[in-house]
C-alpha cells in the first residue's frame, strides 16, 4: 500500500486476505485472526506478501465479513475500505 497508507484492501484470489499499514503491531493482527477464525468459522495466519507485505490471509471468500468486522469494531470507516473483485 504505498499510495494509500490510511486504507484498508480487501482481495480474493486463492482466499481473501486484507493489508493495512494502519495496524503495525503483530499482537493485533493475530487477535484480529483469532477473533475473525471464530465468527466467520475460517483458518486465518499472517503471510509475507510481495506487494503489501505483512498480510492477514484467511480461508475462503470471507471479502464480506472482513469488511463488516472492521466498520463494527472501528477499524476502519466505509471509505477507507476497498474490496476487490466485485
């Protein structure tokens, strides 16, 4: 995300996974994966991307649940958020 440093993208290819520099610290990322494996029913883990770097992956086309979790939890507001694919 080197344009965008506020945003958020959401992406499926193979599973959905989501980028944001706005959460930096590994400790939140593997609570956001924790808390998202147990509502969603997915297996989620962070990966090294080539384009985004530190990305959480999960199962599935979870582009939906993502979203809605990031606006319920505040995260992330409406705008700042980008699902790819549609």
């Amino acid at each position: 995300m080197a344009s965008d440093d506020k945003g958020f993208i959401i992406k499926r290819k193979n599973s959905a996974f989501f980028s944001s520099n706005k959460i930096t610290c590994i400790f939140y990322k593997r609570k956001i994966i924790k808390v998202c494996k147990r509502h969603f029913a997915c297996n989620g883990t962070v990966v090294e991307h080539s384009e985004y770097g530190e990305v959480i992956q999960f199962q599935g086309d979870q582009r939906d649940n993502i979203s809605r979790f990031l606006r319920e939890v505040k995260l992330a507001r409406p705008e700042q958020i980008k699902i790819h694919g549609f």
